[in-house]
C-alpha cells in the first residue's frame, strides 16, 4: 500500500482540562459530528488503554445527548471494571453544564489459542485505485465553511469490488496518538448518510441525525482505510436504523449500528 499523504495537526486539542476541536469536526444538524463525538469519547479511553495495559478495544458505544460544541468540552473518564482480561470504561462529555454525550468502551487483553488464526497477511483490496465519491447536490456542511466529510478521504466501490462499501482515510488523526478503532468508529457514523445517497432520492424528512452508535471489531483495523457497507430501514412513525459491515484492507473485521431520528419537513 502507498503511504498516504496526511496533515498531522491533530482533530482534538487539550488545554488543561478543556477540549476543543478544528472546523471540520462540525457535524451538519449543529454542533459536532457525531462522528467526532465518537472520536473524542471512545478515542479519549483508547489512548488511555496502552498506558494502562488493558488490551485492545473489542466494543463500543455511544450516546449523543445534545449538539456536542466544538471548544469549552470537559470529559470524565471512569472505570465500571478494571483487572482480569475485561475491563469496562466509560465517558462523559460535558459543555455549558450539561451532559452532551456518553460512551462507554470495553477493553480486552490478548492471549494466544493455539490453532486460531492470526493477523491476516493478504490484501483483498486497494482503495486508492477506487473512484472518489462525488458529493451529490444538497449534500453539503448544512452552510458551514467545513464539516466532517472534509476531513476524510473517499473512495466508492458500489460498482467496483461488490462490497457496496464507501472507503475512508482520514486527512488528519483525531489525536496524537494512534486510535485506530475509534478512526473506524467515527467514519462509521456516516452510514446513514450513505443509505440516503444510495438510494438516489432524499426522504421525506428535514433531517435524519442518529441517537447512538455502536461499534464491535473483532480484530484491530490493518492499514488506514477504512470500508463501510451500510444499508437502513426508515418508518412512517419517524424512526429508523442503519446497520454496517466493516472492512479493513484484509476482509470484514465488525459491525456497526445506529438508531436514527427523522425529522419532520
């Protein structure tokens, strides 16, 4: 694989105790993506983990509360359960004194089972030589100069590798440490952007934010690019889902879900 060409200014800054984020983490419904939101919560406990020697990220979940802004963001990180192979943290993120999201992260340390297979060695696919998705009209950062479609490099293999996936590559990390399961977890909360996309038509809603995510890897992503194969359901009474397989380079590594709000014209 060719190495990508990527701006290294991290997404999320730290002063002290306060968070705050660059233009593109702005999400189309105001405030942060929830992409980023995911990015900072889960990311947060990640870059935690190595330090501590909890092991990998094996799951994830999120809620979004309330439009997350993009500066004067406190966390607070808590253990539910830390020691043995399993270890449960969670985080809250608050702004102007309220609760704007929470997620929860579980962490499992590795060991070796004899006659399982190992980190995968074969490439199944090269996303640099898939078309760029073209954003389609109206599909922009809701009048914004930037939002989190800018942040991300995409590649469109609906015709190409029968996967029906999007591609992502982030043009700049969330943190300054690597965290590669929330990069994926972030990109994923585009899916039902992309459900709506695909089907060639907007429905019949002013909008359609999702109220959680979650997110479940069975191994650590390989490479940065990042596949999402979505397809959702949407209901006259207003709600909806998307679910996702995920892929990194070598095959399907997880899933993802999504509870969607639709909002009425």
């Amino acid at each position: 694989m060719n190495a990508p060409t990527r701006e290294l200014n991290p997404v999320f800054r730290r002063d002290g105790e306060v968070w705050a984020a660059r233009p593109e983490a702005q999400g189309p419904f105001g405030g942060m993506h929830g992409g980023a939101v995911a990015a900072l919560a889960v990311g947060e406990m990640e870059a935690m983990a190595g330090p501590r020697g909890l092991g990998g990220l094996v799951s994830a979940n999120l809620y979004l509360l309330r439009p997350l802004p993009r500066e004067g963001i406190s966390s607070k990180v808590s253990a539910v359960r830390e020691g043995g192979r399993i270890a449960v943290f969670e985080n809250e993120l608050w702004a102007d004194g309220k609760l704007q999201a929470k997620a929860s992260a579980c962490f499992q340390k590795p060991v070796t089972i004899d006659g399982l297979p190992g980190a995968p060695t074969e490439v199944l696919f090269e996303p640099e030589g898939f078309s760029r998705w073209e954003r389609p009209p109206g599909f922009n950062n809701s009048g914004k100069d930037h939002g989190f479609l800018d942040l991300v490099d995409i590649r469109d293999t609906t015709h190409e590798d029968g996967t029906r996936a999007k591609w992502f590559r982030l043009k700049h990390p969330f943190h300054d440490v690597p965290t590669p399961f929330s990069n994926a977890m972030a990109v994923a909360d585009v899916s039902t952007l992309f459900t709506v996309t695909d089907a060639g038509a907007r429905p019949s809603a002013s909008g359609w934010p999702n109220a959680d995510l979650s997110f479940h890897l069975s191994r650590v992503p390989i490479d940065e690019w990042i596949g999402v194969a979505q397809r959702g359901s949407w209901h006259g009474d207003g709600r909806g889902m998307t679910e996702s397989e995920i892929f990194d380079v070598h095959g399907r590594i997880g899933r993802s879900c999504q509870s969607v709000v639709l909002l009425p014209l």
